[in-house]
C-alpha cells in the first residue's frame, strides 16, 4: 500500500526532523524499502502466513499487538449490531410476510433494498 500512496514514506515519518543521507538510507533499509515492490510484496504474504505483520508505523509495536489489543472491542461491536438487526430484520420480514402487499410489506421491503443500496457500493449483492 506505502508504494501506492503519494509522497515518500521515509519523508513522511521523518517530518520536519533534519537526518543524514545515511541515516535516511538506514531507516529506508530498515523498513525494506530499499527492496523491489514485488519483493517487499512476497515478504510480506510470506511474514502474514506466520501471522508476522511487523511494526506499526503509528504505534511503534508489532502491529499483530495493536490487532489483538483492539481485537474484543470489535468482535463485541459486531456481535451488538448483527443481534440487533435480527432483532430488527426477522420481525419485519415475518410481518411483510403475514401482511403481503400491504403497506408495512411494501415499507419493509423499500426499507431493505435501501438498506442493501447504502452499505455497498451501489451493487446489487445483497
């Protein structure tokens, strides 16, 4: 991703911090960016199959902490919003069901294609 975002990521960490040729191309082989794309790529796929991130740039630790950090938080806010649209959805759709054609069937069936059409990108893969 760092080879697809404008700017030189070394720059971009260094900021307004006066360095050294040499301590620029210590830093840059210190993140491999001094390696190919395309290597820096397999390494990469190779590290994640291990389950090896490596560092956050932000936090400065191995980015697999950061994920196992924030790892319940997100799982219980998943788990809070599937529950509440089956609490939401299962009614809804049992209703429209036993009041075919009428106007709740018609709200709610408005109400779900609008709903599949804002989470995605416009595609229809609800």
């Amino acid at each position: 991703m760092m080879a697809l975002t404008p700017g030189d990521p070394v720059q971009i960490m260094v900021g307004e911090q006066s360095i050294t040729p040499e301590q620029e191309a210590e830093l840059r082989r210190g993140l491999g960016l001094d390696r190919p794309v395309v290597e820096r790529f397999f390494l990469f796929v190779l590290n994640a199959l291990r389950f090896d991130f490596g560092q956050s740039f932000y936090h400065g630790r191995p980015v697999a902490d950061v994920i196992a950090e924030r790892l319940p938080a997100t799982i219980e806010l998943s788990l809070v919003a599937l529950i509440v649209a089956l609490a939401t959805a299962i009614p809804l759709g049992v209703l429209a069901a036993i009041r075919k054609n009428s106007v709740l069937d018609r709200v709610a069936t408005v109400g779900s294609l609008l709903g599949c059409r804002c989470r995605g990108s416009g595609s229809a893969s609800c």
